[in-house]
C-alpha cells in the first residue's frame, strides 16, 4: 500500500489485491475499509434486507416490488463502495454525492434516521 494520499487525505491505494477478491474465478469489488465496522454493519444490514425483498418479490411475481429492491440492493451496494464510484481513487463532488445519497436511502430503507448528508460524510470518511 502507498504512502501518497489525494488532497482529500484518503490514501492511494491501488493494488488489485487490495481492491478485488477472487472467489470461484470470478473478481469482487470488496467493501470500502475506511468504513468502521458498526456502519458497515448498518449498510451491511440493509443490503441483506434489500436482498432478501428481491427474493420475496420474485416469488411474489411484482414487478414493482421486484423493481424497489433491486435499486435498494443497488444503494447498498454503491454505499458500502461494491459498486459504483471506486473508493481506492479520489473522487469527483458528483461521486461523493452520490454516495452519500446511496447511503442515506439505504440506511433509511432499514429504519436508520439520517439527519443531513454532511452527517454521513463524516461516517464515510469522505
């Protein structure tokens, strides 16, 4: 890992080893570990909720629940840094902002009361 960090003071980190799992063959973005872990758990938590709202409406067969949690799924997903902006390379003000909206509906999405934004951005080190 390098010492070099952006001006946002995040470290530069560029290694796919540090980035990507490889699991059966196929590579996986891992979670942004700048996030401490009770507010990975959080988004963690929401995800698996959201995950388990595809499968329901799957079997269910409504395409508009089915719709609602794929994006929640999705949310969750850019929040915790599996998709989305990549949190190893310094990030635009849209990035970020994006993030922090992803975070916020999937927070609220499982009962978690956000404030503002620039509440978040401090829990996401950003």
């Amino acid at each position: 890992m390098s010492d070099e960090t952006y001006p946002t003071g995040r470290a530069i980190v560029r290694t796919n080893a540090e980035t990507h799992l490889m699991i059966k063959g196929r590579r996986w973005r891992v979670s942004d570990p700048a996030l401490d872990d009770e507010f990975r758990q959080l988004l963690v938590n929401a995800l698996m909720d959201a995950r388990r709202s595809v499968k329901q409406a799957l079997k269910s067969e409504d395409s508009e629940a089915l719709a609602l949690a794929r994006r929640r799924v999705g949310d969750a997903k850019i929040a915790l840094g599996e998709r989305g902006p990549k949190w190893w390379e310094d990030m635009t003000v849209d990035e970020v902002t994006l993030r922090l909206e992803c975070g916020r509906r999937a927070l609220q999405s499982v009962g978690v009361d956000v404030e503002s934004l620039e509440d978040l951005r401090s829990r996401f080190k950003l």
